[in-house]
C-alpha cells in the first residue's frame, strides 16, 4: 500500500474555489518524490474535459514550491500507459471503512429563505464554487466528530483522486446555535488563505441538510492528541511549532485576520509533521475593528478578553505565549479549577515558570505574556528570537 505521506504531501497550492474552476485543479502535487514529473509547459495547456465531474472542460495545475507554474495534462496521463504513479498510489491508499454515518437522514430540511446565511451559492457568497456533490467522492473512515458532523476521510473518484477531509455540518444544528453566521465567516476566511502553516479550505458544497467543507488532509490528526500523550513536548520540538504557530500567524494579520482561538484543539499536524491551523470560527477579517466579544476557553484568554475590553491582533501574541509554555509543561500557565480563579490570574498575569524552563525560554514567553497588548513580542521576533533561532540551528 502507498504511503498517505508520499501522496497527499504538499497540497498548498491547491485552487479549486473560484468560480467555475475546474475541478481538474485538484491538488496533483501528492506527487511523491521520484513520480515522473508531469508535463511542464510555460503557458496553460489547451483544457481537457473532464466527463466525471461534469464540468465542461479543465486543466490541471500543478504549482512548484516557488512561483513557476507546472501544468499537467490530465487527458494524456489518463491515456497514457501505465497511468500517472500518483494517480495509482492514492487508488491504493487505504482510507478506511465508511461507518455510514452519512447516509441516516435524520435531520430535518433547512431551507434558504429559514437559513439565509447557508444558501452558499455564487449569489450570496464572494468567492463561489464549483459544483461538487456527495457523489464526487468516495467516503472513508471517520476522522473525527465535530460539534455539528463528522469529518470523514475522502477521495475524489475522478482521477487524480485526492485525498481531502470532508467535514459535514447539520444545517439544523447550526440554526438551533444561531451559528450560521459563524460558518459563514469562517467558510468566507479560509477560503482565501494560503500558507503551509493555515488549514487549506478548497471549497465547500451543500445540500438540503448540510454543509461539506473540503479541507486539506491532516495525517497526523490532532495536536492537543500528541500532548495528552506525550505529556510535554521537548524543548526542540516546542520551539519548533512556536515558529510555525508564529508564521502562520503573522502571515494572517497581514490579511487582517484574527484568529482569535489559538489553542492546541484548534491545531492540527499534517503529513508531514507541520502545525496546520485550523477552526477559524471565531477569527475575524475586520481591519481597525476592534471587538468586544467573550470567546475563547479562559485558559488562552488575555487580560484585555477577561476584562471584557476591546481587543485586536495582539489576543494571538498572547495566545502563543500562552501555547508555547503548555507545550513546554503540559498544562497552560493560568490553569485553575475554578474559572474565576483562572480569570483572576490572567487579568492580574500571575504565572510562574516551572524551574525546568531554560532562560531563553523564559525570556520569549515573559516577552508575550504582557498585559499591555501592544507591549507583546512581534511575530516577526518571535520567528528570530534566540530561544527559537538556537534549536532551528540544531537541526
Ligand atoms: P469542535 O467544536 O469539537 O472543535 P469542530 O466542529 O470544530 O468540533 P473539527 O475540530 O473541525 O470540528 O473536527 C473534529 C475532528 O475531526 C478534529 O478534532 C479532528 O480529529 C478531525 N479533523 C477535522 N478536520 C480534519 C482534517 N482536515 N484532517 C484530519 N482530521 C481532521
Ligand atoms: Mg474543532
């Protein structure tokens, strides 16, 4: 069987969202090494059709890592004999057995006029889809359960049959919490973002009864997982994804998003061992919009939050120092039974440093975990600070 790594490696280039794409650009970039490149041209090839999906007719692209572009000829791969590898080797992935779950129709309907907010078509959202249904994918196994659906593992059924996690949402339950408004806001972020550390949304499609979000494949699951079981990272490691926490961050305030929920449930582990940011529910694309809503689990909140002041970019800054301590301790730094109590310390920003903690260490947390917001670590030195720098050389 063929590894998942080798396949779904590198999806970041993947564009399927704009507005009759093609679907033929599905991510070809699973390629794994030493997969005969595909055909590369300089200028867009004639398109092909694609009869599977419906679409009229398609090109496949394939970006590189740096700013070339490698167009793939899908017709021709499909022709040619043996078939393109990668095609072949994420036939042969296994993606687990479908429990069914998406079959047992037991919600009731949501129409559009009851739930405005999720008739997500080209009308009412900015950046549209193409058509994609249930029936573009084969179901694997249940990756996980989220508050409105299971996330399942899927696959294209046309070639190159991608890999994708598809999450479902339950119309009716999105109503019931008045989230549909939320879902939106976070369909319409992720949509438009594109950074190896930041969750990839390719697009969305839905039905009478739910939403399916096409998100990129995190093969490594969660990373809160990883910390419950390894108890704490190690100081190499912790540096590690407090660069790319910092990264990923730094490049989404410089499309004036706030995310707003940093926290280790929030971040997921891709193939290839990186941190992908996910579950932009609560994050907002509202430049000089500085909000006063209470969000957030209290053990990331930051002082400005808990004294119900008004807040912006910098409730990340401190959410890094908040996540990078638990990475190094294994619980967060205003942990407490009580709420209140919890509250208390982190308007007050009473923390101690466990006597494991190197001084570097020590130093960039102190430098994120300030009352004053604007008094908080940039995330461009954070990604130098010395404490990082020191274990990014070690490698
Ligand atoms: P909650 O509110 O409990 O966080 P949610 O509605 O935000 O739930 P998610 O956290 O997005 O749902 O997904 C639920 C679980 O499914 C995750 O904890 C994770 O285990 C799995 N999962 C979600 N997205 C992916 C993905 N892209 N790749 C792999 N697994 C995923
Ligand atoms: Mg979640």
């Amino acid at each position: 069987m063929a590894s998942v790594t080798g396949l779904t490696h590198k999806f970041t280039s993947l564009d399927i969202s704009k507005s009759n794409e093609p679907v033929a650009k599905l991510p070809t970039k699973f390629a794994a090494p030493n997969v005969p490149r595909p055909k590369v041209t300089s200028k867009p090839t004639v398109p092909v059709g694609y009869s599977k999906l419906g679409s009229k007719a398609s090109s496949s692209s394939l970006k590189t890592q740096g700013t070339s572009k490698l167009i793939y000829d899908s017709a021709k791969t499909e022709k040619s004999k043996p078939p393109n590898p990668a095609h072949k080797r994420s036939e042969s992935v296994d993606i687990g057995s479908y429990d069914g779950g998406l079959d047992s129709d037991t919600h009731e309907h949501v129409s559009s006029e009851d739930a405005p907010d999720l008739a997500l078509d080209s009308s009412t959202l900015s950046t549209p889809t193409r058509t994609w249904s249930l029936h573009d994918f084969d179901v694997g196994r249940p990756l996980g359960k989220g508050k409105y659906g299971r996330v399942y593992m899927v696959r294209t059924k046309a070639p190159p049959r991608y890999i994708l996690a598809l999450k479902t949402l339950y119309k009716a339950e999105l109503v019931k919490d008045c989230n549909e408004r939320q879902l939106r806001r976070e369909i319409e972020i992720q949509m438009h973002l594109r950074h190896p550390n930041v969750l990839r949304l390719y697009g969305y499609f839905h039905d009478s009864q739910r939403v399916f979000l096409m998100l990129e494949f995190a093969g490594q699951g969660e990373l809160y997982r990883q910390l419950l079981k390894q108890g704490r990272f190690t100081p190499r490691r912790s540096a590690s994804y407090a660069y790319q926490v910092a990264d990923a961050l730094s490049y989404l305030h410089s499309k004036s998003c706030i995310h707003r929920d940093i926290k280790p449930e929030n971040i997921l582990i891709g193939l290839n061992g990186e941190l992908k940011i996910a579950d932009f529910g609560w994050s907002v694309h509202a430049p000089g919009d500085r909000r006063k809503t209470l969000c957030g689990t209290p053990d990331y909140l930051p002082p400005e939050m808990v004294l119900r002041k008004e807040h912006g970019k910098f409730v990340d800054h401190w959410a890094l120092g908040v996540l990078t301590y638990e990475f190094l301790h294994g619980s967060p730094p205003f942990e407490d039974k009580n709420r209140q109590n919890s509250m208390r310390k982190i308007a007050r920003v009473e923390f101690k440093f466990p006597n494991t903690f190197e001084e570097d260490a020590k130093d960039l947390i102190g430098k994120l975990l300030r009352f004053e917001p604007e008094e908080r670590l940039p995330l461009t030195e954070v990604m130098v600070h010395p404490w990082i720098v020191k274990y990014r050389n070690k490698n």
